[in-house]
C-alpha cells in the first residue's frame, strides 16, 4: 500500500488538559522513581513528531486486551497512560517508560498538553501500526514511533530505522539506562519492515527550518526534524542532509574544520559534523554533556567551543577547548523558568565578529569576545523586557520589547543598535499593533512585519526607519530571514499540517514557494473520491 492511497488518516484535536488527565485510565507507573512491581513488566517507547502542530506528545493511552487477538477490549478491561520521561528534554522526541501488566496492548491516543491537542488513532490506524505484547518478565523496547502530517491528516507507523531505543538510553538519565540494558527490540505484531511506511514517507518531508543560515558559497542550510539539515542549492532546489538518528536537529553553524564545514546541534544532546564534500552528517562525541538538548554552538579550534544547553528551565553554555569527546566547563547559567506575571521565558543566540552574544526576555544582552574571553553586558532599552531580537547580515541589532507585567506584545516598541547595544535608536513602527523587530537587509533598506488585526504585510523603510511604506502582502505565521547576498527566505511553523519554505530575490515584494510537504497526489485522490460520491 503506498501512502497517498491511505484512508482514514488520523487528525489532530484539540482537548482541555483537564480531561486528558481524566477518564477510566491507570497512569502506569514510573519504574525509575518507583521500583519494579509485582506482576508487571518495564516497557520503553520513543515517539518522534515530524509537525508543528504539537510541541510534542506528553501521554500515551493504551488500550489492554486480556484475550490476545480479540477484535475488541472485553467490558471492564483495563486501559493505561504512559507518561513521558525527562520532560524537560526533547522538542519533538519524547520517551515514554511504565510499568505494565501481562496483555496485549494498542496504542489509541496521544496528547500533548502544551498545545492541548490530540490524535486518537482510528480502527486502520491502529491496525496498520500493530499491537504490541507483554509478556514474563523481560523489559520490553518498543523502539521509535514517527508521527507525520499528510496535508492536513496525520499518519502514525513504527520506525524501521530505530526498532529498538538502544541508541537513545545513554541520552536519558542513568536509571533508565540500566532498566533496559541489553533489552531487545520488536514486542509488535506486525514487524515495521512489514507496516506503512510511515517512516520513508516522513523523512522526504522534514517540517521545519531553523537558524536558516547563509554559506560561503551561496548555498543556504537550515536546521530540520527528523535529524536533517535542509540545504538550499543556488537554483533554489533544496535537498537533505541526514545524521543516523531521527531527533529534531535545532541549529547549524558554518566552520572551517580539517573534516567539517558545518556542525549541526539538536535535541538529547545531538552533536553532528558534515565532512566537506560529504553526503551525510556524522555523531560527535560530546564527551561529558549532561542529558539535555543543544540549542545552539558556536567557536572554533583556535577559540575553543560553546554549546547552549538546555534541560528544562535551565539554560547552561558551556566551554570546551576540543570540540570531539570535550571537557565541557560552565561558563554561563541562566533561568528559563515559567512566571505567571511575565510568561514564558525566551532564549536567544546569535554570532558576532569577535564571538558571540545572548539574551533570556529578562536582559541583559551579553556578548562573548572569544580572544580575551571577556563577557560585556548591555542593557535593553529602558530596560524593558526582550520579546524579539533580529541581527540582520549588516550587523544591526533590533530588539522588539515591552513594559512586561504580563502584557505580552501590548505598548511593545522596536529600538535598533549597530554597536551591539551601547546605544540605541527608537524606530516608529508603521503599525498600530507591534509584533516584529526590524529586519535590514545587505542593501541597508529595512523590513517590519505588521497587520496583527488585519491583512499582514511587510512594510519598507529606506532611510532608517523614518518614514515607512507598504511593500507586499504577507501571510500571518511566516518568519523571513535576510542574508548577505540579498536573499530572503522564509518559512512558515507548520501549524496547520503543511509546511512551505519560499524566496524572494527583489527583497520580499514577491516570494516563490520552493519546497513543501504538501502532497498534491493525495489531494488530487481525495478531491477525485469526494467528487464520486
């Protein structure tokens, strides 16, 4: 069966976090925090989102059949919740570990609380990706479950790459790491090499493109889901670079190694180089990281290298003089804890000519020189609280702020600095409703985003912001990046199931699409089906 044929894709839906929680389910229990329990079996399952419709899954509903084979659950038969495991590691990756009884199971339902949505799996669903056994006394590796949007439906099927989470234990803390030592893989009733081929689907539509980055030779590279970089050739044809693995990769940064030209970061400590001239990106060693996502690196042989590291609410840069099996050291903590007055915490990053700089929303700015390693700081603009920030290929900084006290965007202003923030300037924004920085392209003409309650466009200013007229359209949830050749390219969240990347050569006034995950062979089956009907 291919793909574009399937029906009865699942969707998405949305729920209140109450009734998640609700319902005539077990939470199984954690068998790290609780021990093992009499009668029941530790069981591991890793589940990788290729969509940016969720932020992840949280819990996993299981379905417990006492009669194997029975078409249905008997009446008062048992249903389960696993519940994930270090939560506060991985975007799109999560694991899922429980202890469970004797029985064969399904999987139903997944829910991520953070976007209070669901996908219940429908009967071809769940037929389609198998049950799965438990059964004596042996640990049970489920291995990895890749869910993916088809156009505005989701498909859900087991990975053939990943059958076992061999790979991922060494990445979750230690305790779960021995529980399933040396467990094997495949407990599933229909073998992944046999299942949809949900997995070979989703890895020629990676969702996403972050820290969209300008090479030396024209080339664009940008940060994807399912462990690629999406690489933009010169004709604007965008291909894949792919590690081993499936965990989301969340930047890239061009260097000038004997064997890397790129170093790629991601989640549960993913540390990827690209030999020059290569076809694929190859593990690094991270020497001894703790558990927990890089979201950002930065360095070079001569300087040494700094990785942001994230677990949780804790955001720790580190230091290390080699970049392969590093020492890392702390140079740098700083707190990204949820406040119910002001929200949640960003982080930014980002290069300069002598090294880098960083900001959380509470400020200051903080900037790295590499050779004296010295940190100077500087403040935001009356101090406000950070909502954006945009450093444009000129070397312009432009910081989107707002009084805080839990008014979000509300009063925000834009300022602008070309000396890193030792002076700024205040922009008066072509818009009533603020909610972009200021971008300023190679040609020194700047570009704002607006229209919060009405049409977006892109609007235009040629002498610094002064004065502002209106350039083009432009479509609510798009996020544009301005590179050094005059280029700009963009690229939506994803959020509604399809996913585009697009140009513009004439400085956002028109903007072709150049890759998408939009499946037009399905489309055009289900236009064809629905017009039979």
């Amino acid at each position: 069966m291919t793909l574009p044929s399937l029906r009865g894709a699942a969707r998405l839906l949305a729920l209140s976090a109450t009734a998640a929680l609700t319902g005539c389910t077990t939470m199984a229990t954690d068998p790290a925090k609780t021990g093992p329990v009499a009668g029941q079996v530790p069981v591991i399952l890793s589940i990788t989102s290729n969509t940016g419709q969720v932020r992840g899954t949280d819990l996993i509903h299981l379905d417990r059949f006492d009669t194997p084979g029975a078409a249905t659950a008997a009446a008062g038969s048992q249903s389960y919740t696993l519940r994930r495991v270090a939560a506060g590691i991985g975007r799109d990756t999560a694991a899922f570990v429980g202890n469970l009884p004797p029985g064969e199971y399904e999987l139903t339902q997944f829910l991520d609380l953070g976007t209070h949505k669901s996908l219940r799996l429908g009967d071809s669903q769940r037929a389609a990706l198998g049950r799965f056994t438990v059964a004596g006394s042996t640990a049970v590796d489920l291995g990895r479950v890749i869910i993916t949007p088809l156009n505005e439906k989701v498909l859900v099927g087991q990975s053939t790459s990943l059958p076992s989470n061999r790979a991922l234990l060494p990445r979750l803390p230690a305790d779960y790491a021995r529980l399933f030592a040396g467990t094997a893989g495949q407990a599933w009733s229909v073998a992944p090499e046999a299942a949809l081929p949900v997995e070979r689907y989703a890895l020629n539509r990676p969702v996403g493109a972050d820290c969209v980055t300008e090479l030396a030779d024209g080339r664009v590279v940008a940060a994807s889901r399912l462990g690629a970089l999406l690489v933009r050739a010169t004709d604007g044809r965008w291909s894949a670079l792919r590690g081993p693995s499936l965990e989301s990769l969340l930047c890239v940064s061009p260097v000038a190694l004997p064997d890397a030209d790129l170093l790629a970061v991601g989640e549960y400590g993913t540390l990827l180089r690209h030999a020059p001239n290569g076809d694929k990106l190859i593990p690094v060693d991270t020497g001894n990281l703790p558990p927990g996502d890089l979201v950002r690196i930065e360095g070079s042989a001569g300087a040494g290298w700094y990785v942001a590291h994230r677990d949780g609410s804790a955001l720790t840069i580190f230091r290390s003089d080699r970049l392969e099996a590093g020492d890392w050291q702390v140079v740098a903590r700083e707190s990204l804890a949820f406040s119910f007055w002001h929200g949640g915490v960003g982080f930014w990053m980002w290069p300069t000519k002598d090294g880098f700089g960083y900001s959380t929303s509470a400020g200051p700015l903080r900037f790295l020189d590499f050779a004296t390693r010295q940190w100077r700081e500087r403040a935001l603009p009356d101090n406000r609280r950070l909502i954006d920030i945009r450093h444009s290929p000129t070397g312009l900084l432009s910081v989107l702020t707002s009084p805080g006290g839990g008014m979000g965007g509300i009063f925000a202003k834009v300022h602008t600095s070309l000396d890193g923030g030792e002076h700024w300037t205040a922009i008066e924004s072509p818009f009533k409703v603020v909610i972009s920085p200021v971008t300023q392209l190679a040609n020194g003409t700047m570009l704002m985003y607006g229209g919060a309650m009405t049409q977006a466009e892109l609007q235009s200013s040629t002498d610094n912001g002064k004065t502002w007229s209106r350039l083009a359209d432009y479509q609510h949830g798009q996020v544009f990046h301005a590179l050094k050749s005059g280029l700009l390219v963009d690229a939506d969240l994803g959020q509604f199931g399809i996913f585009d990347l697009r140009s513009s050569g004439d400085g956002g006034r028109h903007w072709k699409i150049e890759y998408t995950t939009f499946d037009r062979a399905f489309y055009e089956q289900q236009k064809a089906r629905d017009g039979n009907k």
